[in-house]
C-alpha cells in the first residue's frame, strides 16, 4: 500500500487546482485520482466562452480553462492516473480505487473530495407518460455533440432554465436543430441574466416561465411533448395543457452534487446543499478530509470553483504539515429567505468568505452577518438571485465571541 | 425612447436601462463597470457574438477539436461563419491555440483551436 500526503478524488477544476496550490505550498507527495481518460471533468465539453474572467481576467472556452491547469500539472510534474474509479474511502482515509492495473490503495493524510455534480433526471422529476429514446439532459447532449460528434436532435423542447439548458439551445440551434421553447416550472429563470440574452433572445428562442412538462409522448422516439402552466405551488393548471411535437426533449433541471464516497468515508452532508458541511478550511467534520467545488455546494461560475479549491489546498498543506487545523466552533445559522450557506461553522480565529444563495428574487437587499445582534458585516444587493451565488468576507477581529453568526436578509 | 439590455460581457449580467434618441445613447443606468457603456454602444450600432463550434479531427483520439473567434463578429454573420468551419478538418495531432484560419469573412477574429487533440497512436498510457 502507497503512502500519500493529499490523495485528490477527481481531475477536474477543482482537484486540478487544489493539486497546483499545494505543490506550490511545498506539498509534493499528491495523487490526482481520475476516472475518465483525460483530466479536465466537464470542461472538456463546455467548448463555449465565459470561463476565466474572475481567475484570469480573460475570457476562455472550458477545454482552454481547464487546459490552463492540466499545464501547470504537467509542468510540475504533479502524478495523475486516469482511467481510475475511487471505489472507496474510508473514515481513516484509506482510498481504494480500480485501474487497469487492478485495485490498488492508498493511505492518505488528507483527502480532497473534488467528484463534482451530476444532473437530475427525469426519473427525479416523476414526469409521466412513456418512455421512449430522445429525453437527454442536458450535459448529456452536449456530451454526444462536443465530444463525440454525434448530432442527437432535430425538432426541441428544453424543460429547465439552467445554464447548460441554455447553452445547448444555442448550440443545437448553430449545428441546425429547430429549438422551439425554454419551460421553466419556477417564476424566475435558474440560469443567469446574460445565457437568456445571448442563447435565447439571440437566436429568437422563447422562454416560458410558470410552464412545466405534463407528459412525455412516443414509443420508440420521442413524439412530443404535453406542457402545462403552473399555478404559484408550481402545481399544474388542469385545462392549460399544450401539445409540442418534437423528437428531443432536454432537460436542464438542477445539479446535484456527486457525494457517495463521501457519505461511505463518514461524512455529515448538509441538507440544504447536499454536499459536506464543512468550515473555513473546507475540512468536514471526518478530520483531514476536505471538499471543494461542485461537490460541495452547485456553483454558477466555474472560476469560484478554482478559487475554492486553491483556499482549501491552502488549509490542507496547513493539515499535512502541523497534523492539524485550528478548532471551528462557532456555527452559522441563516433566516428562511437564505438558502444556504458555505462554510457551515468557523473559527473567529481568521478572516473567511461566506458564500450563500438566496431561496428567491429579493431586490435592494442588504446580506448581513450578526453576531449577538451586533453587526459584523454586510454586502449591499441591488438584486439577489437564486441563480448567482453571494460572497462577501468577514473580519476575524470582528467576531468576539464563539456565539453563533446570523446570516440575514434585510 | 428608454431601452433595456441585459450586458453579456461578464457572468454579472447588468440590467441596463438606457435612454436613446435616433439611435444614439442619451444616457444610461444599471451598469457597473465601464463595459457596460461600451456595449450598451456596441449593441445599438453593430451588435457581435463570439461562436464555439468543433471541427473533424482525423486520425485523432478524439472526433473533434474545439475551436472558438479571438474576438467577436457581427451576429448576423454568426450562420455564414459556422459554413466556413464546418468545412475545414485537420489531421491529429492538433494544438490547442493554432489559428486555423485568420480573419474570417474579413472581420478582425480570427479561428482557433481551443483543444489539444492526440494522435490515436500517442495516447498517454493510463498511469503516469
């Protein structure tokens, strides 16, 4: 059995740059785990632009983003291994995972857990009707024509109006599909202001709010598709069904961090974010097993998941080098209009960047952190989204006391 | 005539509210940054995209490399420029950061490879 400083579960953008900033902290004896054949995760097919402007003040397509780490990788020489699936991680943080080579171990003194997301489905939505080939979610449509040259779609309707959902109108629209509509169940759109503008409104492709996909028609392939409007408990209103034909529905509902070994290695997830709870180190409560990016809460920007995972990488080469990490005591609780927030609980001990969500649409609002009624700190929002995550910092020599912090919406 | 844009330059996305006459910007709010002015500007006279799209790859490990514009050309020429690349194809291995072609439709942008794609023969063993 390998002995391993850092073992890092997943070759995407966030173990890519927990790898880089701990070589970079003199933490040498990595191991980058990944089960696909190349490192990059899911920007290997997000071949639009956008990525980069807050990390490096330029804009990149994902495979050029990622591209960026994978050659810092290389050129420090940090060992990868690909075509290998984590099977297990224990509480002591004993990682088994299968290669070609066959199974092979490693005994760690810290874990990052950096597995990223996956899609809810169909079968998370219940939507009724047949069963037929043509239902694809999103990233996975983009996988067939990104990746693997394969065109799966002539006549489309998209339920959800996520970012990937967004993105993949545009791009079937360029390579010739007809996309007819965007559903979206909830009020407001789940992806950001500029997709609509730039993947939709572009290319003259409607939005519905308050719609959602009734039933799913056809017996080998998808027929068609029944939508409904939804009244404000998002519950359909019987005699609004409308018919759609089409051969492809895509589905672009919601991500759902990726967190089984995490749960097998002891870990407590939160609820709210279905991902780790975890403090300012980003350590969880199993000691020495960190997470970071989309396996830890869903992010909208693939920047602040490089630049989560460099703070964590940060705290793990404190955990490799001292066999310890200061206590995090002081919880954070938040008021129902906040849906979440990252980290969980702190230690008053040095600055940290809260990073929320708000559950809806809250304009001219003012986020604040109390601690004893007192006012620690504040970020003022012209308009707050559920689609765009919030951070602001808090002051360490702001805290006083190791009683709990607040997060309210004001 | 007050006019409502949705700035695509950042993932901030600003809601801008801009007062125009003849076409020409009177004046503005909403917007953070001084891009926001410049797109507003932009917009009104001659509004550009950028595009992502793949080209074949023969004889790579991979059917495709992705390519993207370096800048932006005007949207209504975002069909005409998708033709051009759909009929170049490359024989691996192909670089991520060549030009595959330089000024497309004459505009200043330029096509480039985003993706590096191996030969099918020098793929990396599974262990490093």
């Amino acid at each position: 059995m390998e002995k391993k400083d850092v073992v890092i579960v997943g070759g995407g953008p966030a173990g890519l740059a927990a790898a880089v900033e701990l070589y970079k902290k003199g933490i040498r004896n990595i191991l980058i785990l990944e089960r696909e054949h190349h490192l990059g995760g899911i920007l290997r097919q997000c071949i639009h632009d956008g990525f980069g402007l807050s990390r490096f003040q330029t804009t990149l397509s994902g495979p050029e983003y990622a591209g960026r780490f994978m050659k810092e990788v290389m050129d420090c020489q940090i060992p990868f291994q690909t075509d290998t699936t984590v099977l297990d991680i224990s509480s002591n943080k004993l990682v088994t995972a299968v290669s070609r080579d066959g199974l092979v171990q490693y005994e760690a003194k810290a874990v990052i857990l950096a597995m990223g997301c996956r899609e809810r489905t169909r079968g998370a939505l219940g939507i009724p009707g047949e069963r037929p080939a043509g239902v694809f979610t999103a990233g996975v449509a983009q996988a067939y024509m990104n990746l693997y040259n394969r065109m799966p779609a002539k006549e489309v309707v998209i339920l959800g109006s996520g970012d990937i959902g967004m993105i993949m109108a545009r791009r079937l629209t360029l390579e010739g599909a007809h996309v007819q509509a965007v559903f979206e169940v909830q009020p407001i759109p789940s992806g950001l202001p500029r997709n609509i503008e730039q993947c939709l409104n572009d290319y003259g492709i409607p939005l519905y709010l308050n719609h959602t996909i009734t039933k799913i028609h056809g017996s080998s392939r998808l027929t068609g598709v029944t939508v409904s409007q939804v009244d404000s408990s998002l519950k359909p209103i019987p005699g609004t069904e409308k018919e759609y034909a089409c051969d492809t529905l895509i589905l672009s509902v919601g991500l759902i961090p990726e967190n089984e070994l995490s749960i097998d290695a002891g870990v407590t997830l939160d609820p709210r974010t279905k991902g780790a709870v975890v403090d300012e180190h980003f350590q969880t409560n199993v000691e020495g097993i960190f997470a970071a990016g989309n396996v830890l809460h869903v992010h909208d920007l693939v920047d602040f998941v490089s630049m989560e995972a460099e703070k964590l990488a940060d705290s793990a080469a404190s955990y490799v080098s001292n066999g310890t990490l200061p206590d995090c005591p002081i919880e954070i609780t938040t008021d129902s209009r906040i849906g979440h927030t990252i980290p969980q609980k702190v230690s008053g001990a040095q600055d940290f960047q809260l990073s929320l969500r708000v559950r809806s649409l809250i304009k001219n609002c003012r986020i604040v952190v109390r601690q004893n009624g007192q006012e620690i700190a504040s970020k003022r929002m012209k308009k707050a989204l559920p689609a765009e995550m919030i951070q602001l910092t808090v002051k360490a020599d702001s805290i006083l006391s190791l009683d709990k912090l607040e997060v309210n919406v004001e | 005539m007050i006019r409502e844009f949705t700035c695509i330059i950042c993932p901030n996305g600003c809601e801008i509210q801009a007062e125009i006459h003849d076409n020409v910007l009177v004046s503005m709010t909403g917007h953070t940054c001084p891009k926001g002015e410049a797109y507003v500007k932009q917009e009104l006279t001659d509004p550009r995209r950028n595009i992502a799209t793949s080209v074949l790859v023969k004889g790579g490990e991979l059917p495709l490399a992705s390519v993207r514009l370096t800048s932006p050309i005007p949207k209504d020429q975002i069909f005409a420029a998708m033709e051009i690349i759909k009929s170049i194809s490359l024989t691996a291995p192909v670089q991520a950061g060549t030009i595959l072609l330089k000024n497309i439709l004459g505009y200043d942008s330029d096509v480039i490879v985003t993706k590096t794609v191996n030969a099918a023969y020098d793929v990396a063993p599974a262990t490093l």
